[in-house]
C-alpha cells in the first residue's frame, strides 16, 4: 500500500512540475507570434522587438544563479510560487504596456520570474522522486516544457486574431494563474521526503560556499548547456529561412521539417528518460545522441534532399538530441555536491539563456552574407563540441558527486 501511495504522490509531483515548467516555456513565447501585431501598433521594427527579447533572457540568465541561491535557503516550493506570481505580473504589465518601450521593463520582470524554474524545478524533484525513477521525471520535465512552446504561438495567434494582441497576452496570464492554483493544489506532494537521518545529516554537512560554482565539473556543465542552446536556437528560429536560402526550400515545407524535428525531440525525451534510467553511462548515451544528430543536420546542409528525406532526417534530428535531455540532466545531478541544488542547476542552466541571447545575431549575419549552408555545419559543430564538453565533465567530476540516498536536496 505504502509503494502505491509513495507512486501516486510521485506522478502527482512530477505532473505539477511538468505543468509549471510547460508554464515558465509557454511564456517565454508569448510575446515573439505577436510582433506583427506590436510592429503596426507601436510602428518600430523588428530590431526593437529582437531588444525585449534580448532583455528578457539576459535578465534570466543573470538571475538564475541568484535564483538557485534563494531556493538552497528559503525552499523550492516559496520561491516556485514567487516565480509564478512574477511572471503572471511581468505579462500582465506587458499587456496593458501604453508605449513600446514599456515592454522592455514588464519582459524583465517577467525574466524574473522566469529565472527560478530550472533551480525550483529540479531541487524538487531531486527531493522528491526516487532515484530509480529520476530519468522519467527528468524527461516528463523537459516534455512539458516542449509542449509549452508548442501551445503558445497557437493559442497567442488565434486570440490576437479575433481580439487583438492584448487580449492575448491577458489570455496567457488567466493560464498562469490556473496553473499556480494547481500548483497550489499539488503543496504536499512537493514537499521533500526526508528521514530523520537525512535531515540530522543535512544539518551536519559542511556549508557548500560559492566556489563549488567556479569548479571544473560545473563550468564544463555550463558549457555544455551554452553550446546545446546555440545549436538548438538556431534551428529552432532559422531553419525554415536557413532552408529557404540554400535550396529554395518552400516555407511550408521547410515550416514542416521544423515541426518535424520539435516532435522528434519530444518523443525522443520520452525514451531517453527510460534509457537514464537503466543506464548509468549517461555520457555514452549523450554521445551517441547528438554525434548522431549532427551526422543528420550535416547532412542536410551539404546534400541535396527530396522532401521525405528531408523532414525524415530533420525529426531523427530532434528524436536523438530529444533522447540525451534525461541523461544530460543526470550528468548534471551527479556533479552536483550535497546541499547544492539550486545553486548548481541555476548556473548550470543559466548557459541556456547565455547561448540563447547570442546565437540568433550570429544565424543572421551568415544569412546576411549568403552563407546559410554554414548555419547548419555550425549547429553540427556545436553539437560535436558538445559531446567534448559532456565527456570533460565525466572525467574531472568527483567521485561520487552525491551519494543516491542524500541526494534529496
């Protein structure tokens, strides 16, 4: 009876942290479907625009780390709610914004609260969910938050339609405030499940200083998270223009090959969450997953394909770099010193929101200079690189980095 109930709490767990990932994802991308709304509306371009957004993940990526900190003192589950509440608030401000520069500070505190997901987020479930199960957890996380980017540009799109953009941004806070209710439903079953041992162990361990962020295994890990975002980015913003310009791909069908390699990465993340966890070779798993698919984008930036191939080779693409998330989040976690949880996944993941604010600048200057074959050999390559970074942390991490039974931070 107790493994049944210790289950249900679990998928319970696991579905509010999807749900509230899939919410920090979704408002993330609010705001880009409606720039030809805000264009006619504000009169300024997209350069402006590309401003808000630039904002938006260097205010993130700064308040990560800071992030982290908070949730190692005060507890995932506050500072998840804060993070919420900040970001219904920064969308809300953004929605009733008078002038276009008002947009600027509402994304930032809107990046605020965007900052504490990825510290929050897996500080519970490192608490939370069994060892054994952690890989399934890590990809239900990571699924929600793909869903979340699925649903915005939609949901965004049909109600600026018929209502206008404002009425569509008021339509993403009504859903991230019912998802912090649900999330308020779900309190108990946040809530780390520790012994008495564990927390007389947690109080007697010594105090983890800042340091442990300047060390080898976390700034490889940092590293490994900034060169993913680079390559991700890129396709996921300019791979319909990128493909447009090297063969004369139509947008449609190269609109569909990019729908093709986000539900690849999706499926992919669900079977990657079963392989970390009958594997403890995770670094072997993320080599074979992105080595394979750089082979795939390589091969349509230097080979000419018909239209099946093309999608089929873009969606084994996002199915095998998909499939390395769990493993990747594993790697992390076992670098990871005890006490530490949030300060090392808000570092660690701040490389996210680093990669992100750079690597559109550097897609369009080599599609500014004829050169979109190299966007895609670039992604290859950053891929490639990142399976070097990825084997570096397996080789100065310590050993062990968490032992499985204090690992419930």
């Amino acid at each position: 009876m107790s493994i049944a109930i210790d289950t249900r709490r679990e998928l319970r767990a696991m579905g509010a942290i999807g749900l509230a990932h899939g919410c920090s994802h979704f408002f993330q991308l609010v705001l880009p479907p409606l720039f030809p709304f805000l264009v006619t509306d504000f009169d300024v371009g997209f350069t402006e625009l590309g401003i808000v957004m630039t904002t938006f993940f260097v205010v993130s990526g700064f308040g990560q780390p800071v992030a982290g900190f908070i949730v190692d003192r005060l507890g995932a589950r506050n500072v998840l709610v804060f993070g919420l509440t900040l970001y219904c608030i920064g969308i809300a401000l953004a929605a009733m914004a008078p002038g276009f520069w008002w947009l600027v500070p509402a994304m930032a505190v809107a990046a605020v609260g965007n900052s504490v997901f990825h510290p929050v987020d897996f500080t519970i479930l490192n608490g939370v969910i069994r060892v054994e199960r952690l890989g399934r957890a890590y990809g239900l996380h990571t699924l929600g938050g793909n869903l979340g980017w699925a649903v915005a540009p939609v949901l965004m799109l049909s109600v600026a339609a018929g209502f206008g953009w404002r009425a569509a941004l008021a339509t993403a806070v009504a859903c991230g405030v019912l998802v912090l209710a649900l999330v308020l439903a779900s309190w108990r079953e946040l809530e780390p499940l520790e012994t008495a041992a564990e927390r007389a162990a947690a109080r007697d361990r010594p105090k983890v200083g800042a340091e442990v962020l300047l060390s080898q295994p976390i700034v490889l890990c940092f590293i490994y998270f900034l060169l993913l975002a680079v390559a991700l980015i890129m396709v996921q913003n300019f791979l319909p223009a990128t493909l447009e310009a090297l063969r004369g791909t139509p947008l449609t069908l190269a609109g569909t090959a990019l729908t093709a390699f986000l539900v690849g990465a999706s499926v992919g993340v669900l079977l990657g969450g079963f392989l970390a966890d009958r594997s403890r070779r995770h670094v072997l798993v993320i080599a074979l997953g992105l080595g394979g698919a750089a082979a795939c984008v390589a091969v349509v930036g230097s080979v000419p394909l018909s239209p099946v191939l093309l999608v089929s080779a873009l969606f084994a693409a996002g199915f095998l770099s998909g499939m390395t998330t769990p493993s990747r989040d594993l790697m992390v976690r076992q670098a990871t010193p005890p006490g530490a949880t949030g300060r090392v996944f808000g570092v660690v993941y701040s490389g996210l929101d680093v990669g992100s604010a750079f690597a559109p600048t550097v897609a369009g200057i080599l599609l500014d200079a004829g050169r979109p074959e190299m966007v895609l050999w670039l992604v290859a390559g950053v891929l490639a690189l990142a399976i070097v970074s990825a084997y570096s942390v397996n080789s100065v991490r310590r050993e062990p980095a968490m032992p499985a039974a204090a690992q419930g931070d």
